[in-house]
DNA sequence: ATGAAAGCTCAACTGAGGTTTAGATCAAGC
DNA sequence: GCTTGATCTAAACCTCAGTTGAGCTTTCAT
C-alpha cells in the first residue's frame, strides 16, 4: 500500500479534535507513539485516532493522563483496539464512576443531617471527619489532613 | 493576661490539621484574617478555627478557593457561624452535590450502553459527544470531581 | 522549482492550591 | 541574659494538562 495509510500530526488532529499541540504533549507522555519520515515530521497509524479518542473518553471520565497511559500500554499497539478490550476498560471506569456517586450520596446523606445544626465542630462534625475524602483533587502535594486524634478543637 | 483569647498561626494550623504555609496563603487570599502582636507576628480568633474547617469541608465538596471566600465574606467576621448561616450554605451544597450526582449518572448509563460494543467512533460515541462535558472545570486542568485520591504523596 | 501550508524544537507561560527555602526576627522558658 | 523553637517575609518551586511563540524546515501541489 502507498503511504497514506500513515496520516500527519494535523489530520490526527482534524479527525480527534485534539490540538496538534496537545497531540504532541501526549506523544512526549507515552500516550502514543509516532513514526518520523526521512524530514522528521511525525506519522501517526489509523488506529491512533481511536488512541487519541479513548484519551478524551476517559479524561471525560476522570483519569489522569498518567492512568490513561496505564490503561494504553497494556492494548495492542499496533491495532485498533476491539470489543473486547473496551468491554475490559470500560467495566474498570463504570466501576470507578459507581464509587465517586457511593461517596457523594455518602457526602448527601451527611449534609443533611448538618444543614440547620450549625455544627462545625471538627469533633463531632461528619462531613469533616470522614475517611474517604470524598472530593479530594488537583495538582500538587497535599497536606494530608487528619490523625490529630489527640487535640481537636471541642469549643471554639 | 495570661488567659488569652488569640492563637498563634501554629496552634490554629495544628487545630485545623492544615500547614502553617496554607493558613498564610489563606490569609493571603482574603478568607481569613489576622491579628498581629508588636512584633508582627499573626494572631487568630478561635473562630478562626472553624472558618478553616469550613474551607476544609467545602474544598471537599469541589468549591473553589474564590468561592469559599465568597461564602465567607457574606459570615459574620467576628463571630463563630450559626445554625442559620449554615443552613443558608449548606442548602446550596445540597443541590450542587445533586447535579454532581446527576451528571455521573448520565455518564454512568452511556458507559453501560457502551460496553462491548468498542464503540469508539468520535462521530456516533454518546460518551464522547457530549454537550454536558461532566465535569469539566476550567481552562487549565481538567479533573472530574470526586475521588482521585490514591497515590497522594506522602513524605515526612 | 517555487511558495504556501504544515511541521519541527525548545522554552516559557497559564492557574489552582499550595510547599519549600533562606535568612532574619520574635517569644518564652530557664 | 541566653537559647531554643516558633514565626516572619519574599520569592521560587511544584503538579497537571496543555498553549503560545520564536525561529527554522519539510512537504505538496502547481
């Protein structure tokens, strides 16, 4: 076959509608590979464009790039991926979205039994001493909050 | 006077769980104020400590810093917040948490009509073309709200 | 063979929510 | 008074998911 089962870094883009920056950013993180003709511009395969769509998918559903990437390495690289393959990762992601929803009714049914009891007490409060952290996000290191069993505020 | 009504930056950040580093930056961002002795050094209301946790707990709920400092400009400064006032916001969390709820339900059954079907084609994929977009948020990061906790660092 | 369009690299920038570092000063116990 | 630990400021640094810009090079259609 000719070359055009190979396609450019901005048909890549034009068929995901991905930037052509941001395909790059994913290329320099692992998400997908590319060829590179004899003048160095890259040359991506078909089966990158449904690479580069289940990257938007599963951003949507809250991965990192660094656990899509994860979730990529372990498919065929050099295949579209089947039925099969999704039927694999998207069980992992329903599961995963079953979770954040168990913890924000968790995080519903405490707001309200605290809405009118003004209880801001780090004690007492259950939306505050809760072990899941429900929401818990973003970048950068984070102080990891609690274990100050021993002296918490009681008045205030 | 030795009974003293003020705390230093060190015992609210010990009462709050929070870094030393994060209390200054609140301040810095207008959600707390401080006090200062001759020397400069800052010093807090006990009230302070629950206008901190109720940073905390909001954060968990996904409101932005910005956001929780507009909440707390419309608290009494001097005060500890009351049943009233906490029911006036807590009723506002209420119904966003319902939307968060929402919005993951609706993913959650366009992932359970994808199943198997690997079907990853940008143009027909009820995941991908979304109007709702779940829960993006921002021009920069993009993070779904809820659990993303895991692999927080932890150093000493 | 040419000229526009598309591509290349590398570095700097965004913004939220902080942390780290350096060097100096303050507060308090003995 | 001395020492120790807490605190001060300011600026630099961090992550994440990219974007933007400068300055060149390659590709492709005519």
């Amino acid at each position: 076959m000719h070359r055009t089962d190979l396609i450019a870094i901005g048909e890549l883009a034009a068929r995901t509608g991905v930037a052509v920056s941001a395909i790059r950013f994913y290329e320099a993180k692992g998400l997908i590979a590319a060829l590179r003709t004899r003048g160095g511009q890259r040359r991506f395969l078909r089966a990158d464009i449904r690479r580069v769509s289940f990257v938007l998918i599963a951003q949507q559903l809250g991965l990192s790039l660094e656990e899509i990437a994860g979730e990529l390495a372990r498919l065929p690289a050099e295949r579209t991926p089947n039925a099969a393959d999704w039927a694999r990762i998207s069980t992992a992601l329903h599961a995963r979205i079953a979770a954040q929803i168990a913890a924000l009714e968790r995080t519903q049914q405490l707001l309200g039994a605290c809405i009118g009891c003004g209880c801001l007490s780090l004690k007492k409060c259950g939306l505050y001493n809760r072990e899941d952290k429900a929401a818990q996000r973003g970048a950068g290191p984070r102080y990891l909050m609690g274990d100050r069993s021993g002296e918490i505020a009681e008045r205030a």
